[in-house]
C-alpha cells in the first residue's frame, strides 16, 4: 500500500499545483472524484488493464463515461496517466489530492468512531469542541463502532482522542490487575 501511495503522490502534487494555478480546487476535485469512481470500477479496470486495447482507445473510452466536463488540462492529464499506465491509481490520486486540498484551505480530516448514531447537534457540538482543540477547521466522517460501548474515538492526523467506554474500562482493568 505504501509504494501505491508513493507512485501516487507526484500525480497528485502536480494536478494540485495546476489546480491552484487555474483557481480550481473545487473543480478539480469534483472532476478527480469522477474519475476515481470511474476508474474503480470493474469494467473499467478490466479495459484498463487490457493489452489488446490501443491507449487511445482506453482514453476515449475513460473520457466518454465521465460526467464531469473535461478541458483540455483534464484530458491532458488523463493521457500522461495512461501513457505512464498509471489511470488505475486515481483513487489514491484524488485520497492524496483531497488532503493536500484540505490542508491549503486549513481544514482537518476528522475520523469520528462512535458508539451510537449521533445527532447534527451531538456531531456539531464535537466538531465545535474540536475546532478548538485543533485550531483549525474540523470535517468530521462519522463511522459505527458498537462495541464501543460507548462515547466516541476521534483520529486527526495522527492525533487519537480516545473517549470511548472500551477504553476506560479496559484502562480500570488493567489498573486492576497491577
């Protein structure tokens, strides 16, 4: 997985500098999401990693099944990816181009595991909460994890707060058994 993110990240680097060039983040970003999702997809993958087909023929089957409109920059970009026989990695090419986004525009990527569905106002209350913790802007995704127990487990980056009720017994447990 790591030499995937690798190969993937000078593709992401230099569609995110062209991006910020054009003054189109959210354009680029929407578009790379099509792509990744189109890429991903099993037909796809299958033309894609078919030697039989001519590369030009992978291109206009690739352009022809987005539903973002493409210019030239993105068909550019598509042809650099399969002359390179990289259009399978777009995935990692938009995760990696999503967090160099996020970090321009000052936002943090949060991780929220909980134990029970929380509601807007539970989730915007944490999101505010980790707002000020962080000093940033918080995205929160949030994930079910009902053993748990309880309380909620948040990953920033490398930062894990843990709150959950796992967690502390487990913590009495081993204090327990000292």
């Amino acid at each position: 997985m790591a030499e995937i993110t690798t190969v993937a990240r000078p593709y992401a680097e230099a569609v995110f500098k062209l991006a910020v060039a054009q003054n189109a983040l959210g354009k680029w970003a929407d578009l790379l999401a099509d792509m990744a999702t189109v890429a991903d997809n099993p037909d796809m993958r299958a033309a894609i990693g078919n030697p039989k087909l001519a590369d030009d023929v992978i291109a206009d089957l690739f352009l022809s099944v987005l539903k973002s409109s493409q210019d030239e920059s993105a068909k550019s970009f598509v042809g650099v990816l399969i002359d390179n026989g990289r259009l399978a990695l777009l995935p990692q090419i938009r995760e990696q181009f999503d967090a160099l986004k996020s970090e321009h525009e000052g936002v943090a990527e949060a991780a929220v595991v909980s134990a029970f569905p929380m509601s807007d106002a539970d989730l915007a209350a944490l999101t505010a909460t980790l707002e000020k913790h962080f000093k940033r802007k918080i995205k929160p995704t949030v994930r079910i994890d009902k053993e748990l127990i309880g309380g909620v487990k948040v990953t920033v980056g490398d930062e894990v707060l843990d709150a959950s009720v796992r967690t502390r017994l487990q913590s009495m447990a081993t204090t327990l058994q000292s």
